[in-house]
C-alpha cells in the first residue's frame, strides 16, 4: 500500500501543523517569550539530545548567573561547568564558553544574523543555526534535530538508519521541500512539539496527530518500524577504580584534561581497576596512605562504551609537599558539591556526605 501522494504531503503539512500548533502547542517554555538571541541560543545548545523538564532548571540558573553573552564570556570555564553539572554532554558547556568569547571578540556582542555565520561558533550546527536564525531573527531555515528525524521519517515513509548520510541527506531534503513561506516560527515550534509530545519514539499518539491523513508510515502500518533503529552493536564493558582519597575531612580532585570524557571536570583520580590503592597512591604522590573500603561499583552509561568505576576509599597518613599542584584541590564534600562534577562523581561524593565516610 502507498503513502499519501507527495504533492498533497507538500501542500498539507505545514498549514496543518501550524493550526495545530498554534491551538495545541506548547507556549509557555521560557524561551519562548523572548526573541534575545543569546536566550534562545542557550535553550538550544541545552536542548541538545536532552529533554525540556531536564532542561528548564538549568536554563532558569544559567540566565540568573549570566543574564547576558557578555556575562557568560566573561566567567572563567570552571565556573560555567560547575552550573553545567549533571547536564552531560559536558562539550556543549566548554563550546557555550568559546562561542560567548568569539561573540563578543570577533562579533561585537551581537550574535551574526545568518546561519553560515552562526555555524562558525563552537557548538553550533546546521538545525540548530536554522533554530536559531528562525527563533531569533524570523528567517526562513529547516531544522532536523531528533525529534524532527522521527517525525519526518514516518511522514515521508523514509526507511534506512538516519545517522547515515544518505538518509540524512534526504531528510534534509524533505525538511526544506516542506518548509512553508510564512509562519516560520509557529512551524518550527510545531515540528519540535509534535516531535516531543504526539509522534513519540514510543506509543505514538497518531489519532492526535495533524498529519495523520498525510503519514506514509500509519498509511502502510510501519508507525513501529520507523524511523529504523541504529544497527545494534554490543557496546565495549569498561572498568576502572577511582581513588577517594581523605584527610581531615576533605577529599582529594583533580582537574582532568580539557580534551576527552569528562574534559574539564573535576574527578577523583583513576587507576586501573586491578590496582592496588596504596602502591598507586606512593607511586603518584609520594603520599602514605591506609586502604579503607570499596564503595558499590557505580555503573555509567556513554554513547560508545559502558564503564563500571570501582571506588576506593584511602585516608591519607602523610602527604608531600611536592604533591601539590595546579588542578589538584582538597575540599570538603560539601565544597566539592559546588564544583563542576560528572555524575558519577557527584554520586560518589553524595554518598560519603551521607554515610560519613570522609576521615
């Protein structure tokens, strides 16, 4: 069986979803009232592959601390990434704090007005540049982000993986073919929304759906089947130990390299997960040292591998003067709660505030 006929997809969708946007839409996401590119630029490098509710505290504690580019420019990294934590994807952050230093020393203070222009900032691609463009200044661009993928993927009966370039190509395609002259914003805004709320990658509310006469994927029963999922690959297992040194009621962070996981963030030092704590810890600091216990494996989840982190507490004895160093800290955990933190590490860390463990 067919899908719907391509010129009466062309034709339909857009004024469909505008209505429908405009009457069933979302509207009140903070964002959404103000057309300040440096506010609508900081809800889409947020929104990138994360959710609106997880989003919206930190955007709100973003915009307190630094209300302007210039305000964010102006904060050094370890202060942006301290706001940051627990939003992962820590390269948006480090790419947020470039891009207000680029704004403010090659552009002004403005941000450029075009998407070639926007896509030359660290952090910035091709949907979200057209976000941007749309949002802030009322141009004409297609977006593509994850949700859009879905929901074009079923309306169009697109199959193949979309992170391959040929599907991508020609989703982006259809993306513009179906770009409407006028009403931009209530358009961008209903593809993102019917993305997010009706054309779930899960149980699909397809009797809600504007565009449900003009889906190639409800037409031919393949709703389920697309877009097709990522080739299934099993993802390396990882393991690793994570020295939770102790003194006096403070415990020991390092600052870890600005490129990599976790670049940037402050984390207790690693080891091989078969090491011994107390040789590692002579050989890395000169420091005599008391291996305490092993807390619960702490299991984290990356895009290409799993990583089990094997914490391992040590009290200090005696530590070196030559052992400090630049971007290596004592703090109390409390004081290491304000600091920028992989997850992980914030767990850790939570838990020694709340089982006492700290010497």
């Amino acid at each position: 069986m067919a899908g719907p006929d391509a010129d009466r997809v062309s034709a339909e969708f857009a004024p469909a979803l505008i209505a429908w946007q405009q009457r069933h839409g979302r509207h009140e996401l903070p964002w959404q009232k103000t057309r300040d590119p440096y506010a609508v630029w900081l809800s889409e490098i947020m929104l990138q592959q994360t959710q609106v509710a997880t989003v919206l505290p930190y955007y709100r504690r973003f915009l307190e601390r630094f209300p302007t580019v210039a305000a964010l420019a102006a904060a050094t990294e370890d202060e942006v990434l301290a706001l940051w934590s627990g939003l992962g994807y820590y390269s948006r952050g480090r790419n947020l704090h470039r891009a207000a230093g680029l704004v403010i020393a090659e552009h002004g203070g403005r941000f450029p007005k075009t998407p070639e222009a926007l896509m030359a900032l660290p952090g910035i691609g091709r949907s979200t540049a057209a976000a941007i463009f749309v949002f802030a200044f009322g141009g004409r661009a297609a977006i593509l982000d994850g949700n859009v993928k879905r929901v074009l993927a079923r309306l169009r009966g697109i199959e193949g993986y979309p992170g391959e370039a040929a599907v991508a190509a020609r989703l982006w395609r259809d993306a513009e073919a179906l770009l409407p002259q006028t009403n931009l914003v209530a358009y961008t805004q209903g593809l993102m929304d019917l993305g997010a709320t009706v054309c779930t990658r899960r149980r699909p509310r397809c009797g809600d759906c504007p565009a449900s006469r003009l889906c190639a994927a409800l037409a031919t029963d393949r709703v389920s089947a697309l877009p097709t999922p990522r080739p299934r690959k099993a993802l390396p297992q990882r393991r690793t130990m994570m020295l939770v040194l102790q003194r006096a009621g403070e415990i020991l962070l390092e600052k870890r390299p600005p490129a990599g996981i976790w670049g940037g963030l402050w984390c207790f030092p690693e080891e091989d997960a078969d090491a011994d704590p107390v040789t590692a810890c002579v050989r890395r600091y000169g420091a005599r040292v008391v291996s305490g216990a092993t807390l619960p494996v702490v299991a984290h989840g990356f895009t290409h591998f799993r990583l089990d982190i094997l914490p391992q507490t040590v009290t200090v004895t005696d530590w070196p003067r030559r052992a400090e160093e630049p971007g290596r800290l004592w703090m109390s955990p409390e004081d290491a709660l304000q600091a920028a933190l992989p997850a992980p590490v914030r767990g850790i860390v939570e838990r020694l505030i709340v089982q006492g463990k700290t010497a």
